[in-house]
C-alpha cells in the first residue's frame, strides 16, 4: 500500500492509476474521483446537481475576451474572484473590485496557476467578502456509507493561505445543512476514505456556498484528531483496506471534548534577505 501524504501528490490521479496498474493500494480515493474534484468548475457542477448552494460563476474561461465578456454575460456583481480550476493553496487565486482590474487578475492567476500546478485554467466567481470559511471532514466506504467528523474554522488567512484552524468553530453556529451537503457530495461521488469539503458561510450562519472539496487527509487533520479524540489517519488507512465505516467510526459522529487549535507560521524573505514571520 501507498499513503501519499497530505500534500499535492495525494491528489494525483496519475499516482493513483499508476498504484492501481502495479497492483499497489492508494490510500485515498479512486482515481475518478480524484480527476472530479481536481477541477474545481467540475465540483461545483457536482455541488449544483446535488442541490448545493454555489456562488454565481463561469465555467473556465481560456482568454481575456471571454472573461470579460462571460463575466458582463452572466451579470457578475463586483468583487468576483478569478480562481485557478486545478491546485490550491490560495495560488492563481485573485479577487478583482471592478471591470478595470480583471484583465490583470486574469492573465496574473493564469500564470501562477500554469507555473503552480501545470495547468493555466481559470474560471470566475462573485466573491462573498466578510464570510466565515469553514471546512467539514468527510469519511466514506466502499459500501457508500458516508459520514463527518463535524468542522473546521479556517477563516484566519494570510493571502488566501489558512493560518489558524479552529475545532470544532467557536464563534459560529455550523447549520446541519451544511454537514448534510458535504456528506452528500461525499456519497454522490462514491467518495471512499477521508476528506474535506469547504464552505463559506455568511455571517449569522444562515446562508453558505460550497468553494471545493480536497480529496485528501490535510495537514490541519490534527486539530479534528485532538478536539473529537479520533485517529483519522488510521480510520482512513482502515476504509483504503475495505473495512466497513460502521465498524471503524461511530454511527452518531462524537462530541467534542475540547477545543483544538492549529497555527501555522509564515517566513517570508525581509527587503534585508533575511527571514521575517508574518502574523
């Protein structure tokens, strides 16, 4: 067997083929599954078919000209936010507040995204600025059983990069519907193993949209593993071998039984040369 961490390679669905030719076990999800939600325009047709609220957008927009004019077709409000539809991290991401500045955004994030992940492809989205964003742990099997490990706030970011991950939220109330969506994307995509399917949340907690899944184990895991007292890594090595997800996860997900916090820092070069912490 093959767990490929947490890092981009565990979404290569190039990886996960070449695991399944040798006749080697990825821990993770299939490789159809990997290509549904390594791009990002595909996942929100997904989240649309399963009647889950996404932000108003494009589809990938390959030039200048038919960004402008995609965006002037479908009335996007300003901000909207050109994105990169493979990737993650915050690269090839720009939020753009008028017309005059899209061209720049656009040929800026093709770029980054090209340099970044290998592939230029954009696509846009109104922006919901002052939202929360909020991210649910999804567990599936081979039976189609899914559930969640509640979630994450994740809204403390520096360049679109999360820097502070909170478990479970402190300050907002997570609505059942967004834990219902999330699991319903898992079990629409026959989603096996461990994941993450983030949201952004509108303050007061009433309205949500779906922004990506991260099919994957993430770094920030650690903060769930500690808040609700579970081993993700080991429950999803446990589903990667065909185990049932009612024999390795509760049927009623835990409680938490604290509150767990994950920090991360930042070095950047200082104008001197020298590395500096952004807080």
């Amino acid at each position: 067997a093959l767990h490929p961490g947490y890092g981009f390679l565990s979404e290569s669905w190039d990886l996960a083929e070449a695991c399944a030719k040798a006749n080697v076990k990825f821990i993770g999800p299939s490789p159809s599954v990997l290509r549904a939600f390594g791009d990002k325009t595909a996942a929100r047709n997904m989240a649309i078919q399963c009647q889950v609220p996404v932000s108003k957008g494009t589809g990938i927009v390959k030039d200048v000209s038919t960004c402008e004019s995609e965006v002037a077709r479908l009335g996007l409000r300003y901000p909207v936010v050109v994105k990169a539809a493979g990737g993650g991290g915050g690269r090839g991401m720009r939020v753009v507040s008028s017309s005059s500045g899209l061209k720049a955004a656009f040929e800026r994030c093709t770029a980054e995204a090209l340099a970044s992940f290998g592939n230029g492809d954009v696509f846009v989205e109104e922006w919901w600025a002052n939202s929360k964003h909020i991210e649910v742990q999804v567990l599936g099997d081979a039976t189609g059983q899914v559930s969640h490990a509640f979630a994450r706030d994740c809204s403390v970011q520096l360049r679109n990069q999360k820097v502070v991950e909170i478990a479970p939220p402190q300050v907002v109330h997570i609505p059942e519907a967004i834990l219902e969506a999330a699991c319903g994307l898992a079990k629409k995509s026959g989603y096996v193993t461990v994941g993450t399917v983030e949201f952004l949340m509108a303050k007061g907690g009433k309205d949500f949209i779906f922004l990506e899944v991260n099919p994957r184990i993430q770094v920030e895991h650690t903060v769930t593993e500690e808040a609700f007292n579970i081993d993700l890594v080991q429950t999803q090595m446990k589903l990667a071998a065909g185990e049932p997800l009612k024999a390795v996860y509760p049927p009623t997900p835990p409680a938490a039984i604290r509150c767990a916090i994950q920090a991360r820092v930042v070095w950047t070069p200082s104008p001197g040369g020298s590395p500096m912490i952004e807080k």
